[in-house]
C-alpha cells in the first residue's frame, strides 16, 4: 500500500486547527487542488458524514468522500474517491510548544492498475507539492474568515454561486476606499 504524510508547525491551538480542517465546507480554501463539495449525509466531522466532490485537476473528476473517524481535537480520518481510485487522508493534531503540529497523510485504499507503479515516481514531482501546499495553505489561511456563498441571478436565470468572504465585504466598506474630501468623486 502507498502511503506518505507531511506535517507543518502551525502557531494556534490544536482546537482551532481541528475546527478548520474538520469543517469540510473549508476544505476548497486550503485544497491545492480546485475542489467543490457539498453535503450528502450527516453533519461537520462527525463519523459517517458524506460528501460529494468535483475536483479539477488534470480534468473534472466526481467523486465523493466519508469521515470514517472523528476525534477532536486530536485526530480525523476521511476516505475519499472516484470511480477509479480511493484513499484515505488522516489529520493528526498535536501539542508542539506554543502551537501544533499537523500532520496530514495519505494511504492508497484502490487505484486504477496503470498507475499504481508510477504513483511512487510521481508523487515526489507532483504529490509531495500538493500536499505541503495544502498543508502551507491551512498554515496561511486558519484564521481568516469563513467564505460565504452568495446566488447571483442573471437576466438568463441562470444563478452561478459566486464566494464572497465577509473579510472582502468589509474591505470594500473602508473609508481607506471612499473619496476623500475635496477629491474627484
């Protein structure tokens, strides 16, 4: 079985980290890969919950995953695939001086067979980078402010979703953004 992990140092409490990494509806803030996910069954990282995936990466592959295992805030286990292949993806959180350390690994439940010898080749190119990316990524965006997802209806009707962070909205609201008396409006 393939298997590799990373992990990272992150300054905040090993609850805080949990509570981001276990809200699924997070996951595509962090993801190195675009990734959209929505919920099946259950809910937030409670053992049993469902979600559906696209992720689009070399393509647009459907998929969809599980929490198998949840025990804040120390450790969270999900499985997730597509047709073709499924893995199973554990966070371990641990107390590490003032901060944590995340530990984020990967094992291969099932893969198509054409590129299970070349999985151990490519993962140090490509693999490795995505998962410290995402890794980085959780580093770098723990504590901004959750996305909302706002429906944006055109003459068409069509109605796109389109992310709005509440973090944007009050930037836009600035008065470093108004015109400043006296100048052009």
């Amino acid at each position: 079985m393939f298997r590799r992990s990373n992990s990272v140092h992150i300054d905040a409490p090993p609850e805080a980290i949990f509570d981001y990494v276990s809200d699924f509806t997070r996951h595509p803030e962090w993801a190195h890969a675009k990734i959209e996910i929505e919920s099946v069954e259950g809910t937030g990282p409670a053992a049993g919950a469902r979600y559906q995936t696209i992720v689009h990466f070399m393509g647009t592959v459907p998929g969809e995953f599980n929490v198998v295992e949840s025990e804040p805030p120390r450790r969270l286990v999900y499985e997730c695939g597509d047709k073709a292949s499924r893995y199973r993806w554990t966070f371990e959180l641990q107390p590490e001086g003032s901060g944590t350390k995340v530990t984020h690994s990967f094992a291969r439940l099932k893969e198509a067979k054409w590129f299970v010898p070349i999985q151990p080749v490519l993962y140090p190119i490509l693999g490795k980078k995505m998962v410290a990316g995402g890794l980085a990524n959780i580093k770098a965006k723990w504590r901004q402010p959750k996305r909302l997802r706002r429906e944006c209806h055109s003459a068409s009707n069509a109605s796109p979703l389109i992310d709005v962070s509440v973090k944007d909205r009050i930037d836009y609201a600035s008065p470093a953004l108004r015109p400043t008396r006296g100048a052009p409006a």
